[in-house]
C-alpha cells in the first residue's frame, strides 16, 4: 500500500517530516510501482524525455479547459492565462491591488465616469509586433461578443451600451464605449462612476490578445507558434495531461524583472501523487489545499512549507430551479437548513475553514454580510412538510451533481456530497442520487442547466462584496441556476451607482438577504482557508494574499548566498516600485 492513501502511524509522520529528495530515475521507478504501471506509463515516459529542465515546477490542479481568457473561468486556468497575457493593469504580488500593467498610467475625469489609459511606448507581442490600444479595443469587444460565449462578458457591462451590444441592441462597436485616441491613448467611458473598475481591469477577461492570430485561425488560434503573447511568459508547449511549459517573454516590456527563465505547469489533481512529487523534489510549489491527502493534513499543517492564510472564496451548492420541486423556495430552504455546515468542517475539510452562513466571505473590504439561514431540523421538516413532501414522501428522485478529480484521485467533492446525502436522508427523509461528473463536462452541465443540485465554489476575482453578489444577477453568465429576481438585479445595480460606501453596503445586505434568506437559489456550507505548499527556504517571490494572487514573474529559486569577501554581488530582489 502507498504510504498516503492511509491514516499514518507516529513512524509513518517522521517519514513524511523527514523524507528527502533522491534521483528521479529511482523515484520514477518506485513511483510507478507504488501506484501502477498502467496509470503512470504516460508519466515515466516523461521521466526518460530529455528536455531542458524547467526552473520552477508547479502542480496545479486539473487540466486545463483551455487557455483562452475570454472564455476560462477556473482559477488554475486563469494562473495560466494572467502569465501569457497580461491587462492594462496586473496585480502587486504582496497586496494583490491593482497596479500599472500595460498601461503606464491613466486619468480619471472629475465624475469617474471617464478613464483614459496611457499605453506603454514599449508594449511588444512576443513576435516582436508593437501592442496598440486597437489590441485592446479588440480583445475586449471580442470577450463581450455573444459569438465568443464567456460566461464573463458581464465584466464588461459597466462600460457605456456594453450590455446593448451584447444583447443585440447596438449593432455597431463602435457605439460601445472604449475607443482607441491614438496608438498609445485608450478612452473608456462607463454608465456610471464604479469603484472597481482598477481591479476589473487586471481580470484574465479583460487581458489583451493577439488579433492577428484570432482572425487568421479561429477557435484553433491557441495551436499557433509561435503564439503571440502580451504577458510576462510565452507559451513553449500544452501537451495534455502531461504539462504546460512557459519560456521568459523576451519581450515583455519588464523583462528585466522576470525571474525565471522555464516554468512547468503540471496537471495533477490526486493529493497524493501531488505530495509524493513534492517530497521528492520533482516539484516546487503545489498550489491549493485541494492537493493535500486529508488523513495527512494534521501532520502537514505543522511543518513550515505548508502555508495557510486568508482567502476569499466559499464552497457552496446551487439549486437548477428551473427543475420541480426547486422552483419552489420552501423546498430549496429546507435543504439549506437541513444542511449541517458545522459537521463538515469539522468531520471533513480541517483545515481552518469556516462554516458559512452567508456568501459574501468575511474580510471583504467595506462589507459585513447579513446572517443567513442556520442549521435547524426541525424548521427544515416544517418547509418540506409544507411544500407537499412530509416526511420525505412523494418527492421527487434527484441528483446531486460534483466533478471527478483529474488522476483518478479522491476528492473531497465526493466525501461532502456523501455526507450531504446522509444528512438529508435523516433530516428529511429524502433520497438522492449522487452524480460525478468530468470536470469539463460538468461546468458545461452546470451552464446549460443540465443537473438538479450541484457542488460549487466561488474565488473572489477582486476585494470587493460586488464580485460575489453580481453573480446571481440575472443576466450573468456564472448564475447557472436559472433564478432571476428583479429586485435583486435593482439592488445590485443601485449599489454600484453609489460612491456613499456605507449606502452601498446597506443596498448589498439587502441583496444578499433576498439570495441566501428568502429565495435560497444558493446555499453556502463553507469559507475557504487559503493554502499552499513550497520550502521558502529554496522558492521566493510568493507572497500569500486575500485573492491568493502569486504572479509568476516573480518566483523563482533561492540564490546562493556569495561566500565572504568574494566580491560577487547577492542576487537581486523584488522591485516593489512601480
């Protein structure tokens, strides 16, 4: 048996606490032993391969859908994609504000409704093609086309008649308020002031891409090369379910900070396959807590390169209420008080998460969530009761749908949908059937409105409540639930008309109230804790951060220290000056 698909013994945690790296060709071997030849054969392949050896290796979850900023929405993907192209503004990697990107600098008019982006003179394509504002006016009506189908054109909404033209209302762009001054002078107008806009502005949907590609190769322009990129790296290679290679862009207007030359993005999603390629030194960084074995977390969360920290995101499950019986609200709050929230972070998850209770996660800048429905049984067999199912009868057969992991591995995905299953069989005498889903099938699933209930999980994109809440706006394209309300739509519009903070807040509290209270299309069971794992002693450049934001083009391995009066400087440092 493989070490970590079990409980550890006191002897097992000292060799896991101790275990060092050896040479890969032995690892490979006693690797693929441990977990089966057939499994791993693609893997030893790549252990024989020669090729130059990446600077930097990061696990990084699932394979990814695709690597086009327009259309990803997961988080592994978008770590990618803010590498390969970059925004007019990107993230400070400490605080993970909004600083200048390929813009240099902008002005605000006096009512902050008008924004007028400076381009960088020296703002180059990879191929070593200049970048202009047509680039920009370009790669942004093309994530707000309906053709393009990204489930984040709404980002684009709080630009004057965005939401016209993508509605077909507005026919000509050029009525669409972003308009290209100059080669180097961006003008965007918006419908009204927006507090967020900054942020919005470092957003993988709104990053510049290569027209030039697009045009010529369609939906297959992501196989050129060499692929014109406007970030910080380039991209070498996608081999599926093997890696993603990324080469130092020597183009990139701030090259000179750029700290590695080759970095290996690898697909793994099983916790144990991650941790054995961690401890023997085949990878750097693993991204996520998703890719701790849970019988080890206890003992992993003591040493010092596993790192928590606060993070914006929470675990939830949604309701299709186009599907009888969820159109109706009593049932769907009856789930929510039928769900023991308390009983899965501490059974399950244990690694610092937090049972919640509303959507918005706290620490949010400026925003303090109502309270929402608790646990309480017998308040649950009451709205059941009252919605023709007492006791359970008569209801309706029905799925609980959550993705598998990559690499086969288990997920908690499925230990939190087979405690749900029991909790609602108890509490409500109801039976439902559990449906794991390929990842890539199941966000399809999800979009379309193809499942009953369904697992879910929302990172906040930016420090702001709206980021969460606007969401469940009717016309947004990660509500996935069918639910519209107009006077949540009013709310969430009013709040961000406002430039009174605590006006704003009050307006969203009202709006959440009527998302997690009263309709309950959503039922949030958890608050993420942030977490990661590296040796700070050998890996520096990541800085742990509420969106859990670590651009790349600033890890990179620890240098050598100089010996003593050998004249040779110390290698140079993060520059934290824009």
């Amino acid at each position: 048996m493989d070490l970590l698909t079990s409980a550890p013994s006191r002897r097992q945690k000292s060799k896991i606490e101790n275990q060092k790296p050896r040479g890969l060709g032995a690892w490979c071997l006693r690797f693929l032993w441990g977990l089966g030849f057939g499994v791993w054969s693609l893997f030893a392949i790549g252990c024989l391969q020669r090729s130059p050896p990446a600077d930097i290796v990061i696990i990084n979850g699932n394979e990814p859908e695709s690597l086009d900023p327009a259309i990803v929405t997961g988080i592994s993907e978008m770590r990618i994609t803010k590498t390969l192209f970059e925004g007019l503004l990107r993230l400070d990697p400490k605080t993970a504000q909004p600083i200048p990107g390929l813009a240099e600098r902008w002005v605000i008019s006096t009512d902050g409704k008008v924004y007028t982006f400076y381009l960088r003179t020296n703002a180059a394509w990879s191929t070593g093609q200049p970048i202009t504002t047509e680039d920009v006016v370009y790669s942004w009506l093309r994530a707000l086309s309906p053709a393009t189908a990204g489930d984040y054109a709404g980002q684009l909404f709080y630009i004057k008649n965005a939401e016209d033209f993508y509605n077909g209302k507005i026919k000509d762009p050029s009525q669409v308020g972003i308009h290209a001054l100059d080669a180097h002078t961006l003008r965007v107008e918006l419908n009204q002031p927006l507090a967020f806009f900054l942020d919005l502005c470092t957003f993988s949907t709104l990053t510049v891409v290569p027209r030039q590609v697009i045009e010529k190769h369609g939906e297959r322009w992501l196989n050129e090369r060499p692929l014109p990129c406007s970030g910080s790296y380039e991209l070498v290679s996608w081999r599926l379910n093997d890696k993603v290679r990324l080469r130092k862009n020597p183009r990139y207007w701030d090259v000179a900070n750029v700290k590695s030359e080759l970095i290996d993005i690898l697909p793994i999603g099983s916790p144990n396959s991650a941790l054995n390629l961690y401890e023997t030194g085949v990878a750097d960084i693993v991204w996520d807590k998703d890719l701790v074995p849970v019988e080890l977390l206890d003992v992993l969360m003591k040493r010092p390169d596993f790192h928590t920290y606060n993070y914006l995101g929470t675990y939830f499950y949604r309701f299709n209420v186009t599907r009888k019986p969820f159109d109706d609200p009593r049932v769907r709050k009856a789930f929510a008080r039928a769900t023991d929230k308390e009983r899965i972070t501490r059974k399950l998850t244990r690694g610092g998460e937090k049972p919640a209770f509303h959507f918005v996660p706290d620490g949010v800048a400026h925003y303090q969530s109502p309270d929402g429905l608790p646990f309480d049984p017998q308040q649950a067999r009451k709205l059941i009761a009252e919605a023709g199912f007492p006791g359970g009868k008569g209801f309706p057969r029905f799925q609980y749908a959550f993705f598998s992991a990559a690499s086969g591995g288990a997920k908690m995905q499925g230990k939190i949908a087979v405690e749900l299953q029991q909790m609602w069989r108890d509490e409500l005498g109801i039976e439902i059937e559990l449906r794991q889903i390929e990842r890539k099938v199941f966000y399809s699933s999800q979009s379309h409105l193809d499942y009953d209930l369904s697992a879910s999980s929302w990172i906040g994109d930016y420090n702001d409540a709206n980021t969460f809440l606007d969401m469940y706006l009717s016309t947004s394209g990660n509500n996935r639930t069918g639910w519209k309300n107009a006077r949540y739509d009013d709310l969430i519009y009013q709040a961000n008309m406002q430039t009174d903070l605590v006006r704003r807040a009050e307006l969203f509290r009202q709006a959440e109230t009527i998302l997690i209270v009263e309709e309950a299309p959503i039922v949030p069971i958890y608050f993420y804790a942030g977490f990661n794992y590296f040796d700070p002693a050998k890996i520096e450049g990541i800085y742990q951060n509420i969106l859990d934001e670590h651009p790349l083009q600033y890890i990179q391995k620890v240098k050598k220290q100089p010996l003593a009066n050998s004249g040779l400087a110390a290698g140079p440092t993060l520059n934290t000056e824009y």
